[in-house]
C-alpha cells in the first residue's frame, strides 16, 4: 500500500523539490572527502531510488505509527460517527460554501 502511495501521489522515484538535492549535497560535502568511502558520488547518493526509499519508509512510519495510536472502530461506531458526525458536518460544510460564493458574487455561471 505504501509503495502504490509513494508512485501514484507522492511522485515515486522524483526528489521533492530539485533544490533539495543540492542542500543535501553542500552538507554532505565533507563525506566525500573520507578514504573510506571512495565509490559515493553525489548520483548515487541522492539517487532515485533513494527518495523512492525515504518516501516509502516515511508513509511506512506515517501507517504504522496511525495503526498503534488510535483504537480500531468497530462497525456499528463507524456508522454512528458517519451519520451522526460526517454527514451533518459535510451538510453544513456545502451550505457555508454556497453561502460564500453567493455573498461573494462568485457563483459558477454557463457560457
């Protein structure tokens, strides 16, 4: 589920912005100067496939973590919270949208 999630919505093997990358690398900078590390260049380092993994193991830690701190739902609770909860929240949500958009003269018109 976290591999589909980081490829279909997180932008899979992309850095997230280009000039992290660069960041990352003037920081780095003294790595490459130790004997024993001679074969890491700056492409291998911030690899795709290394941001493919740093995007992974975060939505990893992100579901686990949401897993172990919030209780599991039973199915009559879940449709509870969804009557009694979501749905007149989504109702009131739509009428305050309409509201706006009304007062605000910006309602969607036909061409």
């Amino acid at each position: 589920m976290s591999t589909l999630l980081v490829i279909l919505f997180f932008g899979g093997w992309l850095a997230p912005t280009p000039f992290i990358t660069k960041i990352l690398g003037f920081f780095l900078i003294p790595i490459y100067t130790f004997p024993i590390l001679p074969y890491i260049t700056k492409c291998t380092l911030f690899s795709p496939i290394f941001w493919f993994l740093v995007k992974l193991n975060s939505s990893l830690f992100f579901f686990i973590w949401v897993r172990a701190a919030f209780p599991r739902y039973r199915y009559d609770q879940l449709m509870s919270l969804g009557w009694k909860v979501f749905l007149p929240f989504s109702l009131m949500f739509l009428l305050v949208v309409a509201g706006l958009l009304f007062a605000f003269d910006a309602m969607p018109t036909r061409l």
